[in-house]
C-alpha cells in the first residue's frame, strides 16, 4: 500500500508535465509507473521537471525535502543514470554537462522501451492509451509533437519548401551522431502476431543528435553515417512511409511510419477531423481530368484521405458530413479528403497520369526551433481539466459533421 501510494505520487507529477499522465481507473498508469520505476526510484523522478537540469540544480531540490536520502551528487547521478537507462527519463549531455529532465509516456518513455518489451507492459500499455482520459491529454496539447512532412519526390519548385519541411536539408542541417531505430510500433505489431502491410524492415527510424546521445547511452540503436541515415530515409519514402519528425525546425528524431502499425496514424485515422489535430503544411488534390481512376493512390495512402469512383454505381467510395459524392462525369476518380490528408506526397510520385500533386496550405505554420520550445509552448497552453472538455466538445463537434464515431468504438 505505502509502495501504491509513491506510485500515485509520480503519477501526479507527471501530470503536470506539458504532456500530462492522467490517471485512470484501469490502474494501468500505476502498473506502466511499477514496470519501470522502483520505489526509490519513482521518489526521485518527482524532483524532475520537464525543463533540462543539472546534477547541482536536482540535488539542490532534494535537499529541500526530508521524504528522501541522497548522499551526495554522485548518488544521485546513479540513480537518475539507472532510470534513463530504462527509459524512465531523458537525459542530454552538452559542452559535457549531463542535463536530466521528465519524459512524457508519449512522445518519449514508450519508445525508449523498444529493447524491454513484454507481454505484460504490452498489455498495460494498450489498456492505458486506449483510455479516454489519456486520448484527451494527448490531443488537447496546443502544438503535436509530431508532424508530417512530405517526401522528397512529391514537392517541386513551385511548392516553395522551406527548409525544416525537407527531408534531406533536414539531415544536412542535422547535428550528429545519428542513430537508426528499430521502430517500436512495428514492433509491437510483430509480437502481437500483426505483422506490417507495408514494409518487413524494422530499423526504420533515425535519432539525431543530443536524442540520438541518449539512445547510445541506452544501447539503443545503431550509429550511422550522415550519407547512411539519408538511404535509410530514401528507402522508406519508396516503400509508402509517410516521414514524421519531431515538430521542431531542429530534428531530433524522424519516424517513418505505415497505417497499419503506427500508433500515431491509427489515431488518426479514428478522429472525426484528424486535421484540426495535425501539423502539416501541405494537401494533395487530384486533376480529375487527368485521373483516369487506377487506384494507386487509394492503396498508397496510409490514413484513408483517398478515394475512388465505385465503377459499377458510378458513386464515390467516400462520405463527406454524412453525404455521398458522385462524380460529374460518371467516371472513376480520385477524390481526397481535406478533411484528413496529411500532406505526406506518397500519392504524387507514383501516379502514371501525374494527376496528384501537393499544394501548400495557405499559412505556413513554422515549429519551434528544438523540443525545449515546444514544451514550453505547450506547457503555456495547458488547461488541465478545462482543456480535456474542450478537445471533448471539438471532437463531439466533429463526429456529429462527419458522421465518424470511431473514436468511440475504441477498445
């Protein structure tokens, strides 16, 4: 019971993060907490914030509290050294200096478990993340913490790019090392017997940078070349990945990720209006006079936005606010969602007819420059409860426009 209640302690901390960790009357939240934290340890990460902190400035708090018992800096350098090597909490090292601060489950503690999978936190973690309470906090953040950018061979000159949404001048600007990963979620699909439609690799995403640091210091990873981590990312875009990195000008991770098995896109797919709660400055549109209604596209997309004339009804395959489409023509076409496209491109390049192409939304939104910033930016914008009943009510709003409520046929 007293274990229990240091449990619920970090919980509570941990909530007040910029990506909080509600609780939820499951008990998974406690169970994910046990898997990784050990009492002692569980003490020490409530006297972490989710701002990067010296040994000095983390030990300076701990003085301040009788509930626990560090010797000196080098005790304490253990335990937090011990914690991030499970993935409890993040840790950069710069101009040589160790920075430790809290990590939220999501982006962040779950995939740095990519080494320590087990049925059992499997289990716990599925039961948690499909819990409202954490489908609220994770979509009422004022910015994701992801975003889409699209692939290299589906933009032009004329969609005038700027730098932080091209792939490759993203890894030109890049600090190193770099590190590939093997992709968490297509791992866990693998061990729950659903292997990935879309591509058998599984080292698929890179860690760049002070992150890809941290994921050495974990023995996570392998480390790359600059020149390896670019044929890598090549590879995914020809395979139908869809390239999401961190929503910073400055990457410290890129994900490339398929519909069937990202945690991330399979949320997506279940929003009413997923693009109220994306970050993407591009979307796709169709030249319904060059479409000749083939259907790659439709089986390229990795989030549905795609569509096609039924041939034998003559009627679109897609319902937009509850209505059908039909085609001017009577023909096949292709028809895109602007509701949910993402604006990854995977749709242009393999088009035979070049009927698809990306245009750039009208305002561009920029990133902050590193993930320091955009918790700051989120943290700025945290409402706790009152936030949770707004993206509520949004979705609420959304489901009844649409007419999609698979949100709430969420297991």
């Amino acid at each position: 019971m007293k274990n229990q209640k240091i449990y619920r302690q970090l919980q509570e901390h941990l909530n007040k993060m910029p990506v909080g960790f509600p609780a939820t009357k499951s008990g998974a939240d406690i169970k994910l907490l046990m898997s990784i934290f050990t009492p002692e340890e569980a003490k020490i990460a409530r006297f972490l914030t989710y701002k990067l902190e010296n040994i000095e400035q983390i030990f300076d708090r701990l003085k301040q509290s009788s509930s626990t018992i560090i010797e000196s800096h080098e005790h304490l350098t253990k335990i937090l050294d011990r914690i991030q090597k499970k993935g409890g909490i993040e840790s950069k090292i710069k101009d040589g200096v160790r920075y430790y601060c809290n990590a939220p489950l999501v982006v962040g503690i779950y995939e740095m478990q990519v080494n320590r999978l087990t049925p059992e936190f499997l289990e716990n973690f599925n039961q948690y993340s499909s819990d409202i309470n954490f489908a609220l906090e994770f979509l009422s953040t004022k910015k994701p913490q992801m975003r889409t950018i699209p692939i290299q061979k589906s933009i032009t000159s004329t969609n005038h790019v700027s730098h932080f949404d091209e792939v490759v001048k993203l890894f030109e600007n890049a600090e190193s090392p770099f590190v590939v990963l093997e992709c968490i979620c297509r791992k866990k699909r693998a061990l729950e017997e659903k292997p990935c439609k879309v591509t058998n690799r599984q080292e698929t995403c890179i860690a760049v940078g002070e992150f890809a640091s941290t994921a050495l210091l974990m023995n996570i990873g392998r480390e790359i070349s600059r020149d390896n981590a670019i044929s890598i990312i090549e590879q995914n875009q020809k395979e139908g990945l869809v390239l999401q990195p961190s929503n910073t000008e400055k990457i410290e991770f890129i994900c490339s990720c398929c519909g069937c098995c990202c945690g991330m896109l399979s949320i997506h797919k279940m929003l009413p209006i997923p693009v109220e709660f994306w970050s993407s400055n591009f979307y796709a549109v169709v030249d319904s006079n060059a479409c000749n209604g083939c259907g790659v596209c439709e089986r390229r997309c990795q989030v549905g936005a795609v569509k096609i004339v039924d041939k034998s009804s003559q009627k679109i395959r897609l319902t937009r606010y509850g209505k059908e489409y039909v085609s001017p023509e009577g023909s096949a076409k292709a028809v895109v969602d602007l509701n949910v496209c993402i604006g990854c491109g995977l749709c242009v390049p393999t088009c035979s007819k070049k009927a698809v192409s990306l245009v750039k939304k009208g305002e561009e939104t920029k990133p902050p420059l590193n993930r320091e910033e955009l918790y700051e930016v989120i943290m700025s914008h945290k409402q706790g409860t009152l936030g949770r009943l707004k993206t509520a009510g949004r979705l609420v709003k959304g489901m009844i426009k649409t007419g999609n409520t698979s949100l709430l046929k969420k297991p």
